[in-house]
C-alpha cells in the first residue's frame, strides 16, 4: 500500500440562501418530513409548506425577516398563504427564529387538524388547544394556538405581562373563539373546513387587525375589536392565532338549497368595493352593478307565474328564489330574473358576449353551462347544479381569487383588441421598456356590440372580468370600456 500526500485549499460549503434556510429550519421541526426545492412535505396526509423569504431588513438594531409559507394538503386544492416575521443579529438568526416560533406552535395545528388525532399538549395555553363550536347549524372541530410577541420602547411592564394583559383585553383566551363568534364570518365557505388565522397589533396610538380564511384577508372582522382599550405607552403587543376548523357534522338543508339569505347577506356586505381593486370580485364594474344586494325572495304565486312561462324549476333554484332572492348579487353582473330561452334560463350575463344558463332539458336538467360561443367558441357544462354554481363563485370571492370566469378569455373580442393595441406599440421603431396603454387608450375607447340568443341584435356589450383584469396589467382602469348590457341602469 502506498501513502500519497494530498495538497491544497481546504473546502467550504457554499453559503445556504435564505430561501432554503428557513426551508431546512421548517423541516426539521417535523420528523418524518422530506425536502423538494423549497417545500417541505411534512409526511402526514398531502400536508406540504413551500417557503420563501422575500426579504431581510433593519429594524431597530435587529434584523427583520419576513418569511412566507404557503401551505398545501389542508383544505382544498388551493394554496393557502402564511407569514410571520423573525428577528436577530443577523440574517441567519433571524430567519431561525422566527420559524422555529412558527414551526413550533402551528405545526401541532396543521398536524391535528388533517390528521384527526388530538393535539400533542392540548390544555397547555399558550400551546396548542381544540374545543367545538357551532356556525350556521354546523359543529366543527377548532384546533388552535397561539405565537404572542411584545416589544418595549421605554421602562414599564414585562413582555410577559404585556401579553398578558393583551390577552385579557381582546378575548380573555382565544381571539379565535371571539371571531367565531362574532357572527361575521363566511359560513357556507367554510363548510368542508378551514384554516383561520387572527392577528392583532396593538400599540398605544394604532391598532391592526387581520383575519384570514384559507389565507386571504376577510374585511368583515377588521372593526370587531374597536372597542377594546389601547396597549399602554412604552410598547407594542403583537398576538397572532392559527386554527384549524373541521367539520364534525353538517346539519341537512331543509329544503335542498344549504346557502341560507341571512348567511349571504352578512357575506356580502363585509366586502368593501371602495377598497378593491379590480382584480377582485367585489372591485369590477359586475359588482358595482348588483352592489352586492339580494333582491327580496319570490312569493309562491310569483313562482307560479314565473313557472308558467319557463316550466318547472329544479328544485334547489326553486328553493334559491323562494328563499335567497329572485335576482341580485351572483356571478357576472349578477343574477337575472327567470326566463326562459330554448331549453335553457337564463342565470346571468358574464360580459363579452358570454352568459351562464340553467339546463332544464335531458340528462342535462339541473346543470349550469357556460355559453361562451361568442368568446371561446364553447358551450359546455361549469357545475352540476344551480347551488354548486353559485357556491363556488361567492367562496372564490371569500378567496380572493381574482376574476371569476369559466372559459378561456384571451378569445374575447375587448382581449383581442387590447393585444393589439400593446402589439403595435412594441412593433414601433422608438419604443423601449415595458408596454404600457395609459397614454394611448382614453376613456370609453373600447366599446362592444353583440346580440343573438341573449340580448338584442347591436346591443352595446360590457367587459367580463377577464378582459377587465387583463386590461388592468396594461395599466388601463375599467372606465376605459364603455357601458353596455345589462350595466346600463334599467337595462338587464
């Protein structure tokens, strides 16, 4: 055998980015987890976190990190965002931190809560607890925790005693318990689960409040906590609550429609339009047309006028106009008065030509299709059901979506002319940077006619979402459509 010397520099493993740092730190906090890029799969059911840091800052002599997580595998198909923040010396320290706090008091959470077994130190407050509650005639199993925080400014109490004595101000224990009961919440959105979080930042001169549904913001808790007394001076009290809502049981609609009028008009009136952008449901000229209002229901000898001229009713749009509202806030610009056109009612007018229709022939009796002939060219099947329908487009609301459409409407007439209009500017000679519209389109330019099955021949047409949120990224705002059907007062 024969020795051999070996020379040269000593080597050093390259610097972990911030990104994968809080990816390993998140991962080790959960045994059976394994790393893909920068999502964890924490191996228990579908359960996934990718994680991201999208920033480092100074503050206050300390380091800053904002860490983002999206989570997967809870409720639903749609990934639902988290954050928090951590603090230290350094970029390292901090991004350390501040996940193993999150790691450590919400992973309990997620795990008992997709799992079904019992959190591993339920009672033990401020870790993870669960108790039962009631919304809408639905039990649900609530299991929660808590990551409180409180930072000083000038002499005065401890940390501790300022978390405290926040606690005992805005909700004695949970300020879950105290959303949940606070009758604003969304119900029929959260009836297959949910993941609810609740943040309070509290210092002697500002107050913000932030309550999440599957990760996007819910406006209608914001003013709950308006009269709790201010943090005393000297510092700042941040308490932030995960918790996990599962269905226990699901009290049987009485009468085939489980979306109840109450339930949907504390829903719909916790959107703010004069806020929104739009991008969202609440902020695009459809919304602004039903103003997110329910007309009253029909009375029966209505319906039987109504029936006489469309024939019999599925049943669940039966109950939906008997017991919800006759038209009023839905998908599009809302829903339109019953009437019947070929085999099919029409439920409401998408804009660019495209309407959402009620079956009521064959095999297909009950489902709603989308008849985007004038768009896409498709006429074909969104939902098994008027109530599955209208379900799906107020829960995408809660979520924050973005534009509600159910076909493809790059092929719509206002998309097309909108691409060519960013076309032949980027085809100049001159032109440098980013397209941009502003300059080039004023107000009302784009205007549409249509007609056909649903409107008039030349009737001036609206925008769908779609094209409205396209030409938002052109920097164009939605008075650059004109006003068309049904927008149009006392049209429709």
């Amino acid at each position: 055998m024969h020795n051999v010397a070996m020379f040269g520099r000593r080597s050093r493993k390259a610097p972990v980015s911030s990104d994968g740092l809080l990816t390993q730190t998140i991962a080790r906090h959960f045994p059976n987890a394994t790393i893909d890029g920068q999502t964890v799969r924490l191996g228990v059911g579908d359960l996934a976190i990718t994680c991201h840091v999208p920033g480092v800052d100074p503050t206050g002599g300390l380091q800053a990190a904002r860490l983002y997580f999206e989570i997967t595998g809870v409720v639903g198909d749609t990934p639902i965002f988290a954050s928090v923040s951590g603090y230290g010396e350094s970029r390292e320290t901090a991004i350390v931190e501040g996940a193993c706090q999150w790691a450590c008091a919400f992973g309990p959470v997620l795990q008992a809560g997709v799992t079904g077994q019992p959190v591993p130190t339920a009672g033990a407050f401020p870790d993870a607890e669960e108790f039962e509650t009631v919304l809408g005639g639905r039990r649900f199993r609530v299991v929660v925790a808590a990551m409180d925080r409180s930072m000083l400014f000038a002499p005065g109490p401890s940390p501790q005693e300022r978390i405290a004595a926040a606690r005992a101000r805005f909700a004695d224990r949970w300020l879950t318990a105290a959303v949940l009961d606070s009758g604003t919440l969304p119900v029929h959105a959260m009836a297959s689960g949910a993941l609810l979080s609740a943040f309070v930042l509290d210092i002697h001169d500002h107050r913000s409040v932030e309550v999440k549904i599957n990760g996007a913001d819910w406006p209608g808790c914001t003013g709950m906590f308006e009269h709790v007394a201010a943090e005393p001076f000297g510092g700042m009290t941040l308490l932030r609550e995960l918790a996990m809502l599962v269905p226990v049981d699901v009290a049987a609609p009485s009468s085939g429609v489980d979306l109840t009028r109450d339930e949907l008009t504390r829903t719909l009136a916790a959107f703010d339009p004069s806020t929104a952008g739009p991008s969202r449901a609440e902020g695009w000229p459809g919304w602004h047309h039903h103003k997110g209002a329910l007309a009253v229901p029909l009375t029966g000898e209505e319906l039987a006028a109504v029936e006489r001229k469309t024939g019999p009713l599925p049943n669940d749009y039966r109950a939906f106009l008997t017991e919800v509202a006759a038209v009023g806030a839905g998908p599009g610009y809302g829903l339109e008065w019953p009437r019947r056109i070929g085999d099919a009612v029409l439920l409401a007018h998408a804009g660019c030509h495209v309407a959402w229709v009620l079956r009521l022939d064959g095999p297909e009796r009950g489902q709603v299709w989308v008849d985007a002939v004038g768009s896409d060219k498709t006429y074909a099947k969104v939902a098994d059901s008027f109530t599955e329908w209208y379900r799906a487009w107020s829960d995408a609301a809660v979520r924050q979506d973005g534009p509600w459409i159910q076909w493809n409407n790059l092929s719509c007439a206002s998309a097309d002319v909108l691409g060519q209009f960013a076309q032949n500017i980027a085809d100049r000679s001159d032109w440098v940077g980013p397209v941009s519209l502003t300059d080039v389109v004023p107000p009302g330019c784009l205007a549409m006619v249509g007609g056909g099955v649903y409107l008039p021949d030349g009737s001036p047409l609206d925008p769908c979402h779609g094209c409205v949120d396209l030409a938002g990224r052109f920097g164009l705002p939605p008075e650059t459509f004109a006003r068309g059907l049904p927008s149009t007062p006392g049209a429709g």
